[in-house]
C-alpha cells in the first residue's frame, strides 16, 4: 500500500471497469418533476437566507405544528448539521454519537472545537445502558436512524427512550433523518419534541445529491435565528434553482418514493444474501442502503480490492468500525452481481 486511504481518493472515481461500493449516492434517476424543472429568471438572483418561502411552507406541511419559519433551507445536509452544532455549542462541549456512525461527524464536531462522546451498539443497536450512563455528560445527542454505515434502525422504544432522557436533561437531540423515507421493515419513526433539530435533505429519497439541499427544523427559535446569522457569513442563500427543483419535488406523489424503496430492498436481499454465502459476518440492514461487514484486514482488503480487482469500498475504521468494510449498494443488480464474484475471488485467493 503506496498511500494513505482516504474517502477523497474514491468519491467520484468511474469507469474503466470500476465497480463502485463506494460513495452512498443514488443510481436511480430523479423524477420527473425535477428533470423537467427550466430555470427561470429570478432563479439567478440572491434569496432570503433561510430559504425561499414557498419551500418552507410546503416541508411545514410535513411536520405537524410546524411552521415555515421553523426551517432553514441549507447546502445539503451537512452544513444543516455544521450550523445546527455551531449554534448550539461551544468549544469543549461533548456531543453524543452512536458507533459506527457517519465519517463526518466526528471531523464536523472536532471542527467546531467540540468533543465526540461514543455510544456503543450492538450489532448496529444502541445500547441503552451505555447511552444512560454516559448522556449526563453530553451537550447534545446526534442519532442517525437509518444509519450511514450499517442500515439499521433504532428500535422505536430505545427512540422513545432517547426523547424522555434529552428532555429531562433539557438538551437538544439531533436528529439525521436523511434515509427517514429509505425503510424496508416498518414506518419511520421521527423523534419530537421541544428540543429536537431534525436534518434532512433531498439527496437520498429524491435521488437529487448534486443539487446540495438539505433543511434543519426546530421549533425552537434560537437554534432557527442563530442558523440564519451564521449562513449569513458563511454561505448565503442555498442555490435558488436548486430549491425550487426541491419544491417540486416536494409535488412528487408517494408512490414514487415507495417504487424506490422495492428496488433498494431487493437490491439489500441480493447483498446481504450474497454476503452470507460467501461466510461474511455481516447485519442485515433494515433501510438506507449500506451495509457493513466484518472483514480481516480490512485496509489490505480495501486497497487490493480497488487495485487489483477495481472495486471500491470504504474503510470501516471512517466509520469508527475498525474491523469492517462499508459496502454502499447504490448501483445496479448486474453491478452488485460481478461486484460479490469479484469479492469471493478476493477471499479465496487474495
């Protein structure tokens, strides 16, 4: 191994026989509504900061007892997350994450001069005794149900659980809802409550990740007036086209989001299946589309099979997993086919 492995060394990369788990980004196209979205003059313009009205009126429709000024419209998900933690920390405060979790919360937490508090799972559940033991010494929880990387859910009591004791405590709960439409086993369930900031974006369940809009919500208006002030500085209006092919989005009926999800499941079935067939310890995921299984070394396995076989995947030890691999299955059967022969030629022979 000749370099150091890092997510930026595969994000993007195609072609030339490669055969992509990498990047969590959706294959299938957008609907229609979006596609067909022609810009138009005003689009070019600058915009309010939190985002443009009619947008915001139709995701508060969404969210009972919301209202339109309970959102900030952001770039993606990610700055949502970046201005939520900015606006209700400071430098030293710990902020609670579940292991394994998304690779860029612990960067994003240690950005803002802040401290990740580790919660441990099993078999990608959270451990509640853990969690109970440890939340009095938190500012904040952050949870990610379904999850990035594993594609479990949290079980709706442990979520219930997690409501009543950041209530008590009187901080807030941060709440990763990118995946909350991405479920194969039940309904989702979204946390509530006077103290929870829900993140979410458009990028997963509207196959929309180039256009970069995401949203934070939150009925408390500090955490709202103090996210606007901050993307004032920082990066203004999220893009205005961009927004509206979101709102049109928003037009888009349920039996699309719905068709996706059959299409994610059996793509999981096939993974996971394929998976156990070739004796990988490995949890079935339940939404999303990742899944993480346990591999023997796994920087070797990452670097041999992008090198030697063109496969990406992305190291578990990102994901705060050191002894797994992240496969996302975001690409097509025939993909995922040759993709497992090729990791089965792997483990027999290296």
């Amino acid at each position: 191994m000749d370099k150091e492995l890092s997510p930026s060394m595969f994000i993007g990369v195609r072609g030339n026989g490669i055969i992509s788990f990498g990047s969590g980004q959706p294959d299938l196209p957008p609907p229609k509504e979006v596609l067909s979205c022609a810009p138009e003059p005003e689009d070019f313009k600058y915009g309010l900061i939190a985002g443009r009205l009619d947008l915001r009126q139709e995701l508060s429709k969404e969210i009972k007892g919301s209202a339109s000024d309970d959102f900030v419209i952001t770039n993606g998900a990610s700055e949502a997350l970046d201005l939520t933690l900015r606006a209700i920390g400071k430098p030293k405060d710990r902020i609670i994450i579940h292991k394994p979790y998304y690779y860029s919360y612990k960067p994003l937490i240690e950005l803002n001069h802040m401290e990740p508090l580790y919660v441990e799972t099993h078999k990608g559940k959270i451990d509640a005794d853990d969690f109970e033991k440890k939340v009095h010494k938190a500012k904040a929880v952050l949870i990610n149900s379904p999850s990035n990387p594993t594609g479990r859910i949290q079980d709706i009591k442990t979520l219930k659980f997690i409501e009543k004791v950041t209530d008590d405590l009187d901080i807030p709960l941060l709440s990763d809802e990118v995946y909350k439409d991405l479920i194969y086993e039940r309904e989702n369930y979204m946390l509530s409550g006077p103290h929870v900031v829900t993140i979410n974006s458009f990028s997963k369940t509207f196959d929309m990740c180039g256009a970069r809009v995401g949203y934070l919500y939150s009925n408390d208006k500090s955490i709202v007036d103090e996210a606007v002030r901050l993307k004032t500085y920082t990066s203004m209006n999220t893009n205005i086209l961009a927004q509206r092919m979101a709102y049109h989005a928003t037009k888009v009926p349920r039996k699309f989001v719905d068709e996706q999800v059959k299409i994610w499941k059996q793509r999981r079935d096939l993974i996971y299946d394929g998976m156990c067939k070739l004796g990988l310890d490995v949890w079935k995921p339940e939404g999303a589309f990742y899944i993480l299984p346990k591999i023997k070394n796994p920087r070797k396995f990452v670097w041999d099979m992008f090198k030697k076989h063109k496969v990406i995947t992305y190291l578990g030890e990102w994901f705060g997993a050191n002894d797994r691999v992240r496969f996302s299955y975001a690409l097509d059967v025939s993909k995922i086919e040759e993709g497992l022969k090729r990791v089965g030629k792997y483990l027999k022979k290296g």
